[in-house]
C-alpha cells in the first residue's frame, strides 16, 4: 500500500442490491459512509470524536447504520474496538450476515488504514450534509403527494401541513449531543413567584448539592483525592462522609479519575474500613472509570460520551479528578475551560446532577486554581482545600455563587485514623467523631494537669505538648471546657489561653470506666 491517503475515487463501489428499492435512489454517499467506519476500526480514538458528529440515522445504507451503532455502543460503553469483537456484538444481535460478515468488516478496516482523524471528520460531516438532503427530497415528496391527492381541506390548512412537514423534516432533526427540544423548559415566571423557596438539595452540605458544580482545589499531595474519594464511598453505601450529620439512602456515583491506580483505591478504601462485604454495593453504586481513555471533556464528543455514561449508569453524582488532565485545550485558556462548561458541565447541571471537579492551585496559592478565570466563573462553589498539620485541614469558600449560611464559614476537617480513616468536621463537640464515643478520662488529666503546671497556655500549645490520638486529646479539652475544669482566658492583645478553674482527676470521675478496652492511646 501506497503512503498516500485514500481518496473518495479509492473506494469500493456500492454493492448493486444494497440501495433502497425508491424508483429514484435518494441522495447518499457509500464511499463517505465507508470511510467513516473504516477508519473507526482502525483508530479507536477518532472514533470517539466521530460520535460527536453523527448518528446512526445520517447513514443512507442500513448495514452501515448498523455497524456504526454497534461501534458507537462500544465507544459509549469505554469498551475497546477491534474488529473481532465487534463481529461478536453483531453476532449475537443476529445482524453480522447481513452487514456482510467478518468479510465485508475487514475489508473496512483496511479502507481505514489510509483515513487519517481529520479526513474521517470530514467524511463524516459529508454523511451529514448528504442525510440533510435526503430529508429536503423526502419532505419535497410528502408535500408533493400532498399537493396531488384530492381533498376538501381548506388552502391555508394545506399551507399549514406543509409547513409542518418541513418543520419536523428539516428544522427540528436531532443534532448529536443537542437537545432536541427546549421550550418545555424555558422559565414559568408565576410558578417561579408563587412557590415558595426550596432549600438547597445538599448531599453533603455545604459541599455538594444536587444541581450544582463546585470546585476542589488544592496544592499537589494535600489529600483532595482523598476526601473525594471518602465522599464517593460514603453516598454510594448510604454512609457519613466530611460534615454530614445524618445518614441518607446510597446513590449512583459516577467517578471520573486519571490519577489513582485500581491497587490505590484498594488500599485506601480498605483504610475507610470497607471491605469484600461492602464490594457488592460499591461496585453497583460507585462507577469509577480509572485512567480510562475519554474523549477529552471540552469538546462535544466528550461532553456527549460522559452525559451517554451518567444515564447508562443512574448517576445523580459525577466527580472529576482532576480538570487538568480531561481537557485537550490549553490550561490557561479561558476558551478551554468555556468549552469544558458549555459541551460537559452545563448539561450535567441541567440534569440536575450533583458535580465536584478536583484541581490544582498555581504557582502562587493567594490566586486560587490554575488556571483562566473562567474555570470559576462557571462553577457554583470554589473551595480550597488547605493542609494546617498532619492531621488537620481546612475548607476556604473562595466563589459562592448563590446565597447560603452554610457556605459562609470556613471548615475544618480532622483526619482520624482510629477505629478507620476519616475527614470528620472539627466542631469541638463532634459527636460524630470516634472520640465522641467513650470520655477521654485519661487525657482530661493529662491536660488539667498541664494547665495547673503551666497556665497561659493557647490551646494549640497544649494539644502539641500533651502526646497520644489527636482526636481524643480535642475531645478531652473541649469536655474540660465545657464542664468548666477549663476556661478561655482573653489575654494581652486578645489572644485566648487556658486558666484552670478546678483540677479533674480520674480516679474522683464516676464515669471513668466509659472508655474502650485497653490503652486510650489506640494501643490494645
């Protein structure tokens, strides 16, 4: 075979028995049709982008509609495309003799060896032009027969059935990834002012709501992944997760991530305490697609095969991890990332999903996430994720877009590793958290005895000089506080430190023995 690339005039002609039995054949074109699936075989990743283009109703030749619904289906589904496999899909659909079997799909597949990407694009958008006219000669033949056949109708009643012949046939025809109608969606102003205000729909709140986007972003190696994927697993099994209070019923999640490897999520699932029983349920409701090969998600070929993968899958949740590595324009650009909302976001938001895209912060972290500033123009909350010790982070809302208490404050998140790993909110007198569960006596000692030592002492002081679990040592002082052995003592420019009221003992505690077995310090 020659270098050059395949030309229109290299391609076989159309079969004589294969074109429709009309006494006049429609517009088509067999050697366009036959490019485009050629080089679908040959180049799996163009095909991607060729389902951004077309439908399987733009091909005149209905084996071709076949074949190329089969390729879409495996495109869709982020199943790879060889040439066997497909044989085995139309096989089993009972269609492969009539598409004209393993014969007739090598012999495409070597056709798409010399259609590059660009030129396959182009006899895509040929297939299309050709289905456009086709649908002016078919809506021309309906008006025509209407024109012929005798009736009582009134004139303007023809005109009118005419008009709508041409309406549905040739303005309202399905573009791929398009909706096809919108004006059952455009806003009812007196439903809007007579219903009254609906609370926000969080599923962890004040992080992720249903219909909203809400921006992750961190420096390299802060734990974004982390606490994202401690959120997946947490709504896919009906669990708590960061700042969630109560429980709720599990939901789809779809998991978009080019970062972890299959042995990461193991181990770290496995560190949030989940194990083979708990498999069944994460594999029917967390959807994590890992290191797949999408179509990058601001162009209309990713925006469509990621919205066909949310309805496959029953996702009410998509998480993105990361932006950076799913787009194909340039980071810095505005116009990547107004692409990225206008052919992925938008329509995921307009389905009323629940989205959280992980990014990164640039060089200087005073300026937010890399990047253009459309990347939060677009989104509806931003936050930012700080690491303040080896245990301890916090959640900064930089972008809010709509009005909500919750949304406000900044959150603090501790990472506890006892009894399994997890992000709980540090609210002083979490009741969630593992050391709510039993009264840290011992370390309610150590600490009153600290403060009786050294008084003066910030509480942050006394937390770094009293050792052990770093959530029992927070539950101790605040119990302390709150039960008034402790107080906050306003100093010298206000700075707050710690005054003993009364000493605590634990021998003189009559709830001493509400603790767990063995050593508080997590040591059996």
């Amino acid at each position: 075979m020659t270098d050059r690339h395949l030309t229109v005039a290299d391609l076989a002609e159309p079969p004589p028995d294969e074109p429709r039995p009309d006494e006049r054949t429609p517009p088509n074109d067999h050697r366009a049709e036959q490019a485009v699936l050629g080089s679908m075989l040959f180049d799996p990743r163009g095909a991607v982008e060729i389902t951004g283009v077309i439908d399987g109703h733009h091909f005149y030749y209905p084996r071709h509609e076949t074949i190329y619904e089969a390729l879409r289906k495996r495109v869709h589904s982020l199943k790879p495309i060889e040439r066997y496999l497909l044989a085995n899909d139309l096989r089993d659909a009972g269609t492969l003799a009539r598409c004209g079997g393993t014969v007739y799909l090598e012999e495409l597949y070597q056709l798409g060896i010399a259609v590059p990407t660009d030129a396959a694009l182009h006899f895509a958008d040929e297939v299309r032009r050709t289905a456009a006219r086709r649908r002016l000669v078919e809506a021309g033949t309906r008006i025509m027969a209407l024109g012929y056949t005798p009736s009582d109708t009134p004139p303007a009643e023809l005109h009118h059935t005419a008009l709508d012949t041409l309406e549905r046939d040739l303005i309202l025809q399905p573009v791929p990834g398009v909706d096809e109608e919108v004006g059952d969606r455009f806003l009812d102003f007196t439903t809007l002012y007579t219903t009254p205000p609906q609370p926000i729909p969080w599923l962890i709140a004040p992080i992720l709501a249903e219909g909203r986007i809400t921006l992750l972003y961190a420096p390299g190696k802060a734990g974004k992944s982390l606490v994202a994927m401690e959120a997946a697993c947490a709504l896919a099994t009906g669990g708590l997760a960061l700042t969630q209070r109560t429980p709720h019923h599990p939901v789809h999640v779809l998991y978009v991530d080019q970062e972890q490897t299959p042995e990461d999520w193991r181990d770290r699932t496995q560190a949030m305490g989940y194990t083979v029983q708990d498999a069944a349920e994460l594999t029917e409701h967390l959807h994590v697609s890992n290191l797949q090969a999408w179509a990058p998600l601001d162009t209309v070929a990713g925006g469509a095969q990621l919205l066909a993968e949310v309805r496959r899958t029953g996702a009410r949740v998509v998480i993105i991890d990361t932006v950076s590595k799913v787009v194909a324009g340039e980071e810095n650009s505005n116009d990547t990332h107004q692409a990225l909302y206008r052919h992925t976001l938008a329509p995921l938001k307009r389905e009323g999903l629940a989205v959280l895209l992980l990014d990164h912060t640039g060089k200087d972290l005073e300026k937010g996430a890399r990047g253009g500033s459309a990347k939060t123009d677009n989104i509806d909350i931003a936050y930012q994720l700080t690491p303040r010790s080896h245990d301890k982070l916090t959640l900064a809302p930089t972008h809010v877009r709509f009005r909500d208490d919750a949304t406000s404050r900044t959150i603090t998140l501790v990472r506890s590793t006892i009894p399994r790993l997890t992000h709980v909110e540090d609210t002083w007198s979490d009741s969630t958290s593992p050391a709510a569960e039993f009264r840290p006596t011992r370390f309610m000692e150590k600490i009153s005895r600290l403060v009786e030592a050294t008084p003066g002492l910030s509480k942050s002081e006394v937390l770094d000089l009293v050792t052990g679990r770093a959530e029992y040592k927070r539950k101790a002082l605040a119990t302390l506080i709150a039960e008034g052995y402790i107080e906050d003592v306003r100093g010298q420019h206000n700075k707050a430190t710690l005054g003993e009221l009364k000493p605590y003992r634990e021998a003189s505690d009559p709830m001493a023995s509400d603790r767990p077995d063995g050593d508080q310090d997590g040591t059996p």
